[in-house]
C-alpha cells in the first residue's frame, strides 16, 4: 500500500528535503505552504498522515492540529523549531501524534512516520460490529462516534483525553502507572516527561468533575467502578 502524507511547511529547503526522502521510500508526498492550503487539500484530497510545521504564515500549525481532530484520527506528526517541554505537550495534547524539534534528521522522521503508521493501524480495540457502546457506572462511550458522555450529558473532548476515558473504561479499577499511561496513550516513542500525564488527568476532572478519576499515590490512576 502507498501512503500519502501531507507535508505542511513554508520553509523550501526543508520541502525540498523531507519530500525527496518521503519519495525515495516510495510515498505519495503533497507539499503545502500554509494551513489554509492545508485544509483545501484535506477537503479534497485528504492525506494518510499529516506532518504539520507550527509556525506558519496565517493560521499557525496548532489551530491546523485542532480544526483536523474534530473530523479524523488522521496521524500528524508535529516539526517545530520550539523545544520548551510546554510547546510539546500543547502540541501533543491539541491531538498530535507525536513531536520532532528542528533541525532533525530526515533519516529519524521517516522512522517516525513508519513507526506510527504501524501503531495506529493496530492500536484500536477489536469489537464486534454491534458493540459500538462502552458503559462504566455513569460514563457512557460511544466508539464509532468517538463521543464521550457522564450522567447523561455529552462532554467535548481531545483525542488523548478520549484515548486515556477508554483505556480507564476498558480496565476499570486498574492501577495504571504513569510510565505505563505514557506509552499507552503517547506511544513508546514519546521523549517527554510523565506530567503529561498529570495534566491530561488534570484536564479530564477540570471537565467531568464527579467521575471517579482517582489518584494512586507514588504510582499513578484507576478509574473506579460505580455501580449503574
């Protein structure tokens, strides 16, 4: 199978450089100057993955990340001259799939780009096609839709705050160690630290703030069974 990825960037050496090496390994490339094209080309023609710069003329990188979560799983894999750890986790939790600072090797993202399209290809659960509900007490998920309610009321939510409410849902009152959630839930290609972990927890109460979300001290969370 031949995928097609979307480059985003508005730097021409560095079109010129990943498109070439994207390529030779035998992928169908479109390069795009700006989120704007972006978009077009994602109503149009819409890529496998997406490889997305942050700082880009018009609409930056991050509102692009946002705009494509609330339609697609799409994988997107962010580049970005920003190496301050707040940048990662933004980017990451805006719903990237994972996050490579300038400059970087060619070499290393085509890695990346494989690694990631053979672990998502396989990372979703398997389910008979009538079980398309997930209930736990008062949390309601339904799965095709990707739609998450608590007590009857449906809550918006981020890709990794969905990814972190069903893998709780599928293990509940499992422990959870927060090296194992990063893994899980960010990949075992991840590099940041566990305070992702911390706040996407922190994230997810903020929202629902009667779910029983609970701290495991020195170790990590459980997501507490109610009864119905």
């Amino acid at each position: 199978m031949s995928y097609h990825i979307g480059l985003v960037e508005d730097d021409k050496n560095i079109q010129n450089i990943v498109s070439a090496y994207f390529e030779k390994e035998g992928y169908e490339v479109t390069v795009i100057g700006s989120a704007e094209e972006g978009w077009e080309v994602w109503k149009s023609n819409p890529p496998d993955m997406w490889i997305l710069d942050i700082m880009l003329p018009g609409m930056d990188g991050y509102e692009f990340c946002k705009r494509i979560r609330m339609e697609s799983e799409v994988p997107i894999i962010i580049i970005s001259a920003k190496d301050d750890e707040i940048d990662k986790i933004l980017g990451l939790e805006l719903g990237g799939d994972d996050y490579l600072t300038k400059p970087f090797s060619p070499r290393e993202l085509v890695a990346r780009v494989k690694r990631l399209f053979k672990r998502t290809a396989y990372r979703a659960p398997k389910r008979s096609q009538n079980d398309d509900r997930l209930k736990i007490g008062q949390l309601l998920i339904y799965l095709e839709e990707r739609r998450i309610f608590w007590d009857g009321t449906e809550y918006e939510i981020t890709t990794k705050e969905y990814d972190m409410l069903l893998l709780f849902a599928e293990n509940p009152n499992r422990a959870f160690s927060r090296e194992e959630l990063l893994m899980k839930i960010w990949g075992n290609d991840y590099f940041g630290s566990d305070r992702a972990v911390d706040d996407l927890v922190k994230r997810i109460r903020k929202k629902i703030p009667d779910i029983p979300l609970e701290t495991v001290w020195g170790y990590g969370y459980r997501l507490r069974k109610e009864e119905d």
